[in-house]
C-alpha cells in the first residue's frame, strides 16, 4: 500500500489533495454532502494505489530470442510474453525492454488492457555491427490503473544473452593434404586391410557379412570371429589467429583484425563441417572448445575476441608445439618480423601441412604502398619451408583467395604473381 501511494501521478495526488480540502471544508461548514464527496474523492487514489500494489505481483514475463546466435550485420528477433494470472484485468501497461547500445534504441510499448489470464506477445528487432556477448533485459513495466491515478514500475529479473558472431563465408573445397580426409575413411581402411591386432573381434551372429571375418581371431579362439565395428578416426587440426593490437592497423569492423576474426571463424568452421578435429589458439595461448558443437563453440569463443597487449607469438607457437598431433596448422595472421616467422616456420615439419592466411596490413594504411619489406620476408620464410601462403589483402574476401591454399611452399604467392 505505501509503495502504491509513492506511485500515485500527478492527477493522482491532485485528487488526493481536492479530497483532503473538501473533507476540511466538509468540516468547517458542516456539509454532510460535501463529506460524501470528498470521502469519494480520496477513496479513489487510494483504492487505486491498493489495487495497482496487489496487481504487481500477477505478471509473468518470458523473452525468447530467434536466433540465440546471429552473424554480425544480420537480424534477430526478440519475443516478449507477458501473462496476467490474476483474476482482474490490467489497466494501461507501458512496456520497456533494457538492450545495449549497440543492439540499438530501448524498445518500448503500451499496452491498452490485458484481461484475466490474458497472455499478449510482442516482438522486436536487435541487430549489431559488432561482434560480441550481449546482454537484453531486464523487462521493465509500468502499470497503470484504468483512471491514471496511479503508475508503478516494475522490473522483473529475467535476462536472456545474443551471441553475435563474426561473419562466416563459405569456403570452395581445398584438398590440403593427401594424408587428410576430413572423415577418417583412409585411415579406417588401411586399420581394416592390415588386420591389426587391436582389433577387438567379437563371436560371429546371424547376418553378420562374412567380408567381416577375422580369421587370425577364428583361429586363436576355435569359433567364426568377426570384427566390430571399426573404429571411426578422426583427423586433427590447429587454427592459429594472431590478436596482437601491434599487428592490425585500422579500427571498427573494417580492421585488419576484424577481417582476421572472420576469416578465422570462416575457416575453422568450413574445417570443422568436414570433419576436422580443431583446436583454437592465439598469440595468448589455448582456447578452450567444447567437443560437442564444435563450429558454434568456436564462434562464440571468437565472437568476445579481442586484441591483446602481445608483442610476440611465442605462447601461440609454443601452444601449437605442445598440442602435437595435428596434421594441419592454419595460421591467420596480421604483421611478423623475420623472427616470428622462422618460429612459425619451424612447426611445419613431417607430414604436417601449414597453411598462412598473411593479411597485408599495410593496405588497410595506405593500399597504394603495396607490401612492406617485413611482410615480403616473412612470407618468403614460411613459403621456403613448405608452408602454403594465402595472401589476404585489404578489401578481399577469404572466399576468393583460399584456393590458394592448395598450392605448395614457393608456387604460393597471390595470384598477380607478385
């Protein structure tokens, strides 16, 4: 009841006071009439403030975002139910949802009467040019009774989280290795035609394909034996991003970082659709990735990327060194000296096939300059021990320059040649 009274408006406390000063004039004068009305007068405000304090408590809200995740520049829906489940109807409800400033302005809404267990849904849109976990809510109403005498705000705890990604493009299929599959086919039939003893056979049963039969087993054990099923491997890769604020030039989502952010997140996923097993480190080391959903944990892990402080890739490098395993390394790079490069280049080395996404910083500068003499080093470095080089230059799509990754050590150089 006192919470209702410090809502009463303007006209509610101006009915309040008429109230009081006819009950005083009532008094003075003796005007029993005029007691009537002013006992009417003040009763409304405060059976107001009563009803409007009951009433509060009787909203349910839910919010439901379509989708939980969006690219960066692309749209998401924002559903808002709100249910009545009190016995009354609602007067006037001005309706305001909280989302940062970056998701654009605060929606806000009125709702005329919401009748007893009435459900009204409401949608909105959010769109970000920026990548990054983005909190919405909490839902603030303010309730009204029907003759605008009182107004309570109320704001309900609830909160929902838009992921918003960096931009992801499809990628032409590369054949980055012969050793690599995506699947594991090559590696589960060269396990099956050597009968490898690990193995672990079974006792034949009814409808079993006799091709299955282990007759090493057969033998051992005096009994038709067959193999399980064969075990499915799974080829294994790392993805190197360089976050270091030294090494990307310009600012906003047409940096050179941003670019590298999309570009990684571009790859990492085209990888992971056809069946690579992906780890993601930066400059700062290992970033965790779920084992389940491998392509949206590695989106929402690189949609709250940011630069580092970092002068050098010696914790990335030592990552990639440490992990061990990986038959594929691609690194996406800003600006490396002579040195980062030759430590890069070291981890390329057996059957491992190294892949170098080297955005031209420069160009984000002044593109007429062209490529600096640290940037034409380092790619010759990396190129002269195998590594294949994708030149990303400002302006260009990930998707136009990934066909070079087919190409091998010094024949990979961008495409005019230079």
């Amino acid at each position: 009841m006192t919470s209702g009274l410090k809502a009463l408006t303007a006209r509610g406390r101006s009915f309040l006071a008429s109230g009081a000063a006819a009950l005083l004039c009532a008094f003075i004068l003796g005007e029993h009439d005029l007691l009537r009305i002013g006992v009417l007068i003040v009763s409304l405000p405060l059976l107001a403030a009563m009803v409007v304090a009951r009433t509060r408590y009787r909203l349910s809200c839910a919010r439901r975002l379509d989708p939980p995740r969006a690219e960066v520049g692309s749209e998401a829906t924002v559903t808002l139910r709100l249910e009545n489940v009190t016995r009354l109807p609602t007067g006037l409800l001005m309706i305001e949802d909280t989302v940062p400033y970056a998701l654009g302005a605060r929606p806000r809404f009125v709702l005329d009467r919401v009748e007893s267990h009435g459900v009204r849904e409401i949608d909105y849109r959010v769109r970000s040019d920026l990548r990054g976990r983005f909190g919405i809510g909490p839902l603030t109403v303010r309730i009204s009774d029907p003759f605008g005498l009182v107004e309570l705000t109320r704001s309900f705890s609830i909160s929902d989280t838009l992921v918003v990604t960096p931009q992801v493009v499809a990628l032409p299929h590369v054949r980055l290795s012969g050793e690599w599959t995506g699947g594991g086919d090559s590696r589960t039939r060269s396990v099956a035609a050597a009968g490898d003893d690990d193995i672990a056979p079974r006792e034949y049963r009814q409808g079993d394909d006799l091709r299955r039969v282990h007759w090493r087993s057969t033998a051992r054990y005096g009994e038709l034996m067959v193999r399980r099923e064969e075990q499915q491997w799974q080829s294994r890769g790392a993805l190197l991003l360089d976050t270091r604020r030294y090494a990307h030039r310009g600012e906003g989502p047409r940096s050179s970082f941003e670019v590298a952010v999309s570009a990684a997140a571009s790859i990492g996923v085209h990888l992971a659709r056809e069946g690579l097993g992906l780890r993601l480190v930066t400059d700062q080391g290992a970033e965790h990735l779920t084992d389940t959903g491998l392509s949206w944990s590695l989106l929402d892990t690189l949609a709250v990327a940011r630069t580092s402080s970092s002068r050098s890739l010696e914790y990335g490098i030592g990552a990639l060194r440490q992990g061990g395993g990986d038959g594929l390394i691609v690194a996406v790079l800003g600006g490396i000296d002579v040195e980062q490069a030759q430590s890069l280049a070291r981890l390329r080395h057996g059957n491992v096939t190294g892949v170098a996404v080297m955005l031209d910083v420069a160009g984000w500068e002044r593109p007429e300059l062209g490529e600096n003499e640290d940037y034409q080093a380092a790619r010759a470095i990396l190129a002269g021990t195998g590594w294949r080089i994708v030149r990303l230059p400002a302006g260009a799509s990930i998707a136009s320059v990934w066909p070079d990754a087919a190409q091998r050590g010094r024949f990979a150089f961008s495409r005019d040649g230079s």
